[in-house]
C-alpha cells in the first residue's frame, strides 16, 4: 500500500484527499461463450480485462471510449448489477466484489444509478409516483413527511412539477423522463451515482440541461459521480478526472485539464482531434490535425497481443505487440499505457522501428484540396 | 437552496393550467394508459360490436335458469303433438317455427330449440372460460418464470411446452373422458363432466399462452427499469409482480379473448364426438351430433346451434383483435 501513499501526496489538486469512496484493483469481466448441445464454454468476451482506478469523495469521474470498449460493463460491475469475474471493488474501505444480492441490499443505498435510455428506464405501466417512491418502498424506509411528499420534494428538486405525481411516463418528454429517473437514484440520498450514458439519448440542447442539473445536484448533496459517456464535450464539462477506456483497460487516467491540454496515449489524442468543432473558421485547421483511426475496433474476443491499441496505433513498434504496457504514471496524477507516449519521455526508446503493416504517419487524414490548412 | 426556488417555478408553471381552466375551457389532465386504450377500443366499429355480443350472451347464459322461467321455457319438455312420427320432422314449415317456438323443435321429441340454445349457452360458455383460466394461470406461471429466469429452467419449461403440444389432444380427451367413472373427484353426472372437460381443454392449451408470456417477459426483462429495480434492491419475486404483472395484463387478456372461442370449439367437438356433455343435458355440440342424424329430414335443426356456436366464436374473435389493437397497438 505505500504505492498507494505516494500517490496520494502527489495528488494536491485533487478536492478531498481523503480515503477513496470507491475502489477498484484489477477488475475483471469476461462474459463466457457457450456453444453446441452441451453448452460447452468455448471462448470469452473479455468486456473489462483487468482495470483499477479510485474515486474520491465528491468528485466527477469521466470514463471515456467508443462503443464496446465495455465501459458500461464497468458501471454495471461497480454497482454490482453484475458479478464480476476477477479482481476486487471496495466501496468506503469494504469489500463488495462477491456480495450476494441480499448482502449487497442496504448498500444499495449508497450506490446509485442513473440510466441511458430515459425511455425503457421508466415502467410505462407505473406513475411517476410509483417510480420515484419505489426506492423507499424497496429499501423498507419511511422518510420525514411521508413517501408522497418525499417524491413531491425530489420532483421539484430535478425541476419537475410536483403536481405531476399521479402522472405516467408517456406523458413526458425524453429531458422530463430523464429527470424522473435522476429523482428515482437520489431518493435514498445515495453516496455514489454512477451514470451511464446519462445524456447520449437526448437533444443536444436538453443534454446541457440535464448535465447542469446534476452539476448542481452535486454541489447541493455533496454527490460523487461517476459518469459514463462517449462524448467528450460531455465529459470536459463534467468530469474532474477521466479514465479513457479501449477494449476493456484503460489506457489513460488524469485530470481534466492535462488531459484534454496534453493527451499521453495516441489514442486519446486520436479521441480529441475527433471532436467536432462549430466554429466553421477554426474547423479547416481543426481538420488538418485530424487523427483517423483505421479498421475497427478488434474483437474483444481474441483482443490483440501487448498492447490491445498497436493494430490502429501510427506509433506501434514491436515491443507494442510484444509486451503489454502498465498503467504508469509519468506526470503527478497522470497515469497513462503506453510505450511511446505523446507529450512525454519515450519509455522504450530504444525500439525506433515502426510495426510492420501498421498505419504510420498516412493515418494523419490529408487535408481537404479546397482548404489548404492556414501556415 | 436551489429546493425552494425550484418548488415556486414549478407553481408557478403550474398556474397556466389554472387560467385555462377558469377560461371556461376544459382543464389538460393526464389520461392513463387504460384510458387511453379505451378511446381507442371504441373507435373499432367491430370490436364494440362483437363486445355487446359477448356481454349480451355472458348475461344469457349466467341468468339462463331466470330467463328460462320467466318465458316458459323448458328444454327438456317434450311436444311430441309437434312432431310427424312418420317423417320424423317437425310440423309444419322452417322446421316447427311458431309464436310459442320462435326456432322451431327438435325433430325427434319436439323439445323447443331456443330453451335448448339458451341452456346449451351456460355450458358452453362454463367449459370455455373455466378451461381458459386453467390454461392462463398454468402458462403465465410457467410462462414469466420460465421467461425471467432463463436458464435451464427455461429449457425445462419449453421442452414441456414441446411436449404438450406435440400431444394428441383428441385421442386423449376422448380415453380419458370415456374412463373417468362417477365418482371422481367427489362428482358425478354434469358437474363430473364439466370439470373433466375444464381440465383436459384448459391442461392441453396453456402452452399457446405460456409461450406468448415467455417471449414477452424476456423482452421486458432487457429492459432498463428492470435493471433499475435491481439496481434499488429488488428481488426476483417483487420485479415479477410489480414490474413485469402490469406489462403482461394486455397480452394476457388479448390471448385468452382469443382462447375462448378456441375452448369453445373444442368442446362443442368433443359433445358432438360424444365425450363430451352427455344428454339429455343441452348443449350446442350434442344439439349438432343430434341434427347430424337427421338432415335429411329436418336441415333447419342443423342452423340453430350452428350459429349460436358461429356467432359466438365470431363476437369473441372480434373483441379480441380489438383488445390487441387497443392495447398493444405495435403488434399489429
């Protein structure tokens, strides 16, 4: 643990550095592939292959990658709504990785989730009473007041009428609907709410709404997040630290500033330049430093060897395919997986020769012939 | 602090409504999916017709007994004065149809066709909605369980469900109605025949049912707000009744609509095989097997229960698809 010391002196601009209020050690998810009349397990989707990261009391962890990378398997592992195959999650210094589900019930308390899709979130047959009032029905609480001056309360806390209260989803828009499911998993006053995808199915202009809202929920209930999204303006705007995730590790871990002001990992600078940018005068240069990735993301069921990024990566060379980089950290509290990191030391300087059939420099995308990009 | 001011802009949003409504016109309320569902409903011409049938011949047959005193009416009466011994016909034209026998008589005892039709209806419809809510209770259990919890218990109730329906369902019905002797179950005579009949229809139909409920319990269990009662602490039996029962009551009720003509064609088929309700009792399948016998001389004997049978079958289909297309109105 004296790791885990030196580390915490390092983080001073971290906002309580205290003990995490979640923590994970080389978490593991594999979903089993069963075949043939006798079931036989004939190989494993390895959706989360081994990641570690803690979340301190009252901040926002951002977790980033494209779709499949299984972050959303990670959220569903630290709420424990699935079992996880290896590795070890401590909520508030106790260990939940095996709870049973009885076990894990008065926990459920203090873990919260909020969901995607605010459409199949809410049970179309229940009111909004209902839903919202579930959580103390559930629990066995009886809050000041009563449940349905309780729910009232939380409705109007998420900027809903609280006259609505006898009302059923359909009758809501997608913003509304979400923020009844934001009322259902702050019910209980929870510690930690993880959400996944909390904006993606909404308008763009109802997504900053939403994300104001839980911005200012938590500084009003001191809540800790941990939000899972793809979207990167989503995530800069919320996050205090993020976790950039491919193929089930992840490859990148810092605060927000360094990381969106000096990405490590290629990847994550592949991520950045992705980002649309609205401004049509800053966008042809914008452009001109566009990474694009080649192919797909590999099949997470024979991920690559090393490192799972060296098949996409303009940088791989051949200790990339050979060894596995650890997650290190190279500046204070910015850790990064990588080799050959962008904005610092070269780990493996020694290994200069690119991979062979590898995407070099040509992966750079060639600006457009109408624009030349500005000198 | 954002609590409060939160709660005055939603009054305040909410005083809108209050002027309307004090403009004299209608107040906005939110209407329930039930509600919502029944505007719907009564739009299908076919389906509120079929519906007033079904209404009008669950009434008759529950206050057959009533109705049967009150006209006169005696199914088991003889008129033998109707009847041409030498024919072996009714009197007279339309098959002996007259003021006192608005349908006419039977061609071998002169007994009145509408008692009978009336008496045969409780029967019918007794067997059919009994065998349907065995059916429905079996599948909907084995159905949701099967359906929620996966697995090999899954595959346990889908072979059996194979099982079931790979059954020969007449072959059984007949070796076992002919077995059954007085006395089973503490019956004897109707009531033995009727619960026999309940039981083989309703024990060899569930499986249309429990299908239909394993499919939609398995869609629904990806859902996410399943996954947010888990999330809340919910256990298997809680998520069953109080997330998944109120999704499933339109499907259930849509099929088992749609069962009970089904049922009530089974069991006219086995009264007209002779397994089923044994005379003299009425009933609209022993009416047919009698009028089979006789088509030569009297035809018209053959219409009477013909269209009892055909017009209630018809009004329950009808009301039925209306059922499905106002409460799942995407299956269409």
């Amino acid at each position: 643990m004296s790791d885990d010391a030196t580390d915490l002196t390092k983080r001073t601009d971290a906002p309580a550095t205290t003990e995490p209020l979640l923590k994970v050690e080389g978490l593991v998810k594999h979903f089993p592939i069963k075949k043939g009349v006798l079931q036989r397990t004939v190989g494993a989707v390895q959706a989360v292959d081994g990641i570690s990261f803690d979340v301190r009391q009252g901040e926002t962890l951002g977790v980033v990658g494209e779709s499949g990378c299984g972050k959303s398997t990670m959220g569903r592992l630290i709420t424990r709504l699935l079992e996880p195959t290896g590795g070890r999650i401590e909520f508030e210094g106790k260990d939940i990785t095996h709870l049973s589900v009885g076990e894990m019930r008065p926990l459920r308390k203090d873990v919260q989730m909020i969901f995607q899709d605010p459409y199949s979130s809410l049970n179309p047959r229940h009111t909004i009473g209902t839903i919202v009032g579930a959580p103390f029905r559930l629990q066995g609480v009886t809050p000041e007041g009563g449940v349905k001056k309780s729910v009232q309360d939380l409705l109007s806390l998420v900027g809903l009428n609280p006259e609505h209260y006898n009302r059923y989803p359909h009758e809501f828009s997608g913003g509304q609907r979400q923020r009844i499911g934001i009322a259902r998993a702050l019910a209980l006053k929870p510690r930690l709410v993880v959400a996944d995808e909390p904006v993606s199915a909404l308008d763009v202009s109802i997504q900053a709404q939403v994300v104001n809202l839980l911005d200012d929920l938590q500084d009003e209930l001191g809540l800790t997040y941990v939000i899972i999204a793809h979207d990167l303006s989503v995530i800069r705007h919320v996050s205090d630290r993020i976790a950039v995730m491919y193929l089930g590790k992840i490859v990148e871990l810092a605060d927000r500033q360094p990381l969106y002001e000096r990405p490590m990992h290629p990847y994550t600078k592949a991520l950045l330049s992705a980002v649309p940018v609205p401004d049509p005068r800053r966008r042809q240069s914008a452009r001109a430093s566009r990474i694009l990735l080649r192919g797909d993301v590999p099949s997470p069921i024979s991920p690559p060897s090393g490192c799972r990024f060296h098949t996409r990566c303009w940088k791989a060379t051949a200790v990339c395919k050979s060894t596995e980089p650890p997650l290190v950290e190279l500046a204070p509290s910015h850790r990064v997986a990588c080799h050959h990191p962008e904005n610092a030391p070269d780990q493996v300087p020694t290994d200069t020769e690119p991979l062979a059939g590898t995407p070099a420099e040509d992966a750079r995308e060639v600006p457009a012939a109408d624009g030349a990009p500005p000198g | 602090m954002t609590a409060p001011i939160e709660t005055t802009s939603a009054s305040a949003e909410a005083q809108p409504e209050a002027v309307l409504a004090g403009a004299g016109r209608s107040q906005i309320e939110g209407r329930s999916l039930g509600q919502i569902a029944w505007t719907r409903f009564k739009r299908d011409k076919a389906a509120v017709a079929g519906g007033i049938v079904v209404v009008c011949l669950v009434l008759m047959a529950a206050l057959a007994k009533p109705i049967q005193a009150v006209f006169d009416l005696d199914p088991n009466k003889f008129n033998q004065d109707l009847v041409d011994p030498a024919l072996q016909a009714p009197k007279g034209p339309w098959g002996g149809m007259s003021w006192e026998h608005p349908l006419g008589v039977d061609p071998g005892f002169g007994r009145d066709l509408l008692a009978r039709v009336i008496e045969g209806s409780w029967v019918s419809l007794l067997v059919a909605v009994g065998a349907t809510l065995v059916s429905v209770l079996i599948g909907v259990i084995l159905g949701v369980v099967a359906g929620y919890y996966g697995g090999w218990v899954d595959s346990v109730v889908s072979r059996l469900m194979d099982t079931f329906l790979a059954f020969p369902l007449l072959l059984f019905a007949i070796s076992l109605s002919a077995s059954v002797q007085d006395g089973f179950w503490g019956l004897t005579g109707l009531p033995l025949r009727i619960a026999v009949l309940i039981f083989v229809i309703g024990f060899f139909a569930w499986p249309y049912i429990g299908r239909i409920v394993r499919a939609q319990t398995m869609s629904l269990r990806e859902r996410e707000f399943v996954e947010a009662s888990r999330s809340l602490g919910a256990r298997g039996p809680f998520i069953i009744f109080r997330e998944l029962m109120p999704n499933l009551v339109a499907p259930i009720l849509v099929y088992a609509t749609l069962l009970i003509p089904t049922n009530i064609l089974f069991e006219a088929a086995l009264s007209f095989l002779g397994v089923g309700i044994a005379p003299p009792q009425a009933s609209w399948g022993g009416m047919l097997t009698d009028a089979a016998d006789r088509y030569e001389a009297d035809l018209q004997y053959m219409f009477v229960p013909g269209l009892a049978i055909f017009i209630t079958v018809l009004a329950f289909n009808l009301l039925g698809d209306g059922l499905r297309d106002a409460l799942d109105p995407r299956s269409k």
